[in-house]
C-alpha cells in the first residue's frame, strides 16, 4: 500500500449519499438559547425567572402579586403608578417586542421546537413549560395572564415623528424620577395591522402584530387577538378562557384587580423597535 493511500474500515456506497446530505440540512433542530446567564443587579430569585436570549433579558415565569392593580400612569399620585414600583425594587416593565418575543419562545417551546432556561440556566422541564404555555393562552393559574406592556401610543401634532404610520409615535419610559413621574422618549410608529382582528405570531420590529389570521376566531397554538394602536393609550396583553390578545388600546389610568406586570431585569437591552 502506498504511503497515502488509505482504505475505509466499512466500504461505503455512494448510491443514496446526496438525499442522506439533503435531509440532514434540511432536518429541523430545536432551538436552544444562549447558555450564558444575563448578569443583574437586583435582588431577585433567578429560578422565578426565564431567561430572553434574544436581548440578555430575565421576565418573571408569572406576574407576582406585589405588582397588581397599579395604574400603567397614575398622575395624582405618581408613587403609586406601576412604573414607580418596579423601580423600586430594580425592575422593570417588558416592552411589546421583548414580551411578544418571549410569548414566542414560550409557544415554540410548548411545540418541542425550542428550550427554556430560568434564571439558573436550568431547562424547565415539560410540565412547566406547559404550565406557562396555558397560562398565556387560556384563564389556566390566576385566571391566565395579564399584564401592562411598556409602550403608549401618542399623537401630537406638534411632534410626530416623520415617517410615523397614521401620524402616531411609540412612546417608552426611559426612566421613572424620583417623585414618581415618568421619562419618556418616542420613536416613529411602524407599519402594524390597523384593524382589531385575530393575527398569526408574527411581529413587526416593534412587536406588534403584522399579519392578519386565516381563521378570524380563536384558535389555539394558531392566533392572538390583536386590538390596533389607539391615541394616547397603552399596550397590554392578557389571557382568559376565550382567548389571547395583545392590546394597544389600554387605558393607562385605571386599574384592575387582576392586571399586574411581568417585571424584567433592569440594564438589559430596553428594545421597542425603531430609532430615537
């Protein structure tokens, strides 16, 4: 035998070998998030906590009492507006396109297309995955979810944006002051449906709902319901018996019982989609 001349332990068949090289990149493999683990500064019980590898981002697994019935604004009594509260404990609420990302991943999760880690880096085992997935999507633990996003929609004729869809800005709160009230910054409003109606899961840059649902009543693991920006108001999402949806016509100045927040990490990427 000649120096480089090598001879395979198994004879291999050549017949057959480029469908068996198709399939492999073709195959579908399920999504696993970045391993490392988001570094915090606030006190919290990480295992409470999911990790958002797409923005380094820790939401709480569900909305924690402490938070509930607060007002999105409460301009009386600024302290006590759900902004002031988070704060107080460094936390923050999630934008549309950080919660509308992380209800994605909980969706994908629940069809075995990807994991989940908390804060831990410990994949959460089946049962809870599908725990959180009911949660989202039906009235399962605490009556299903329900929380304020961070984002209003604001109209001003003297400021818009150039560029904003229907003459609206997306507003964020930047910064809560110390007397309670809100720093906010707004960016041009992009392209979104503009008509309340059942929406697949896709999302524009700035998290909201883009394409409009072949089945126009609710159908699990396949739609949302999906309400369009309204002036001056606030997005939420929440989850009952009947469906799911995410609104942007929420009244920023009252209150419900049952509407609190899924509080996030305060120092990680505070995305809203679009520029300053």
């Amino acid at each position: 035998m000649k120096k480089n001349d090598y001879q395979p332990l198994v004879p291999v068949n050549l017949v057959g070998l480029d469908k068996v090289a198709e399939s492999l990149l073709n195959s579908k493999e399920k999504e696993e998030p970045e391993t490392s683990l988001p570094q915090v500064s606030a006190a919290i019980n990480r295992a409470s906590y999911l990790i958002v590898p797409q923005y380094s981002l820790l939401i709480a697994k569900y909305e924690p009492d402490e938070f509930k019935g607060f007002k999105w604004e409460n301009k009386d009594n600024p302290k006590e507006g759900v902004h002031y509260k988070l704060r107080q404990k460094g936390l923050e609420m999630p934008t549309p396109l950080q919660f509308m990302t992380h209800f994605n991943n909980v969706v994908k999760a629940y069809k075995g297309n990807r994991i989940l880690l908390d804060g831990n880096g410990r994949q959460l085992p089946r049962n809870e995955v599908e725990d959180l997935y009911k949660h989202f999507t039906t009235d399962h633990i605490n009556g299903g979810a329900w929380t304020w996003l961070k984002a209003r929609f604001a109209y001003d004729s003297t400021n818009v944006s150039p560029g904003s869809f229907n003459g609206i800005n997306l507003e964020t709160v930047v910064a809560v002051n110390t007397d309670g009230t809100l720093k906010t910054t707004a960016v041009p409003l992009q392209p979104c449906l503009w008509e309340d109606c059942f929406v697949t899961f896709d999302i524009n840059a700035q998290g909201l709902s883009q394409t409009k649902s072949n089945k126009q009543q609710y159908s699990l693991e396949e739609n949302i319901y999906f309400c369009r920006p309204r002036q001056n108001r606030v997005a939420m999402f929440g989850a009952d018996a009947h469906k799911d949806f995410l609104g942007c016509g929420g009244d920023p100045v009252s209150s419900y019982a049952e509407l609190g927040v899924f509080p996030c990490t305060v120092g990680a990427t505070s995305q809203n989609g679009g520029s300053k």
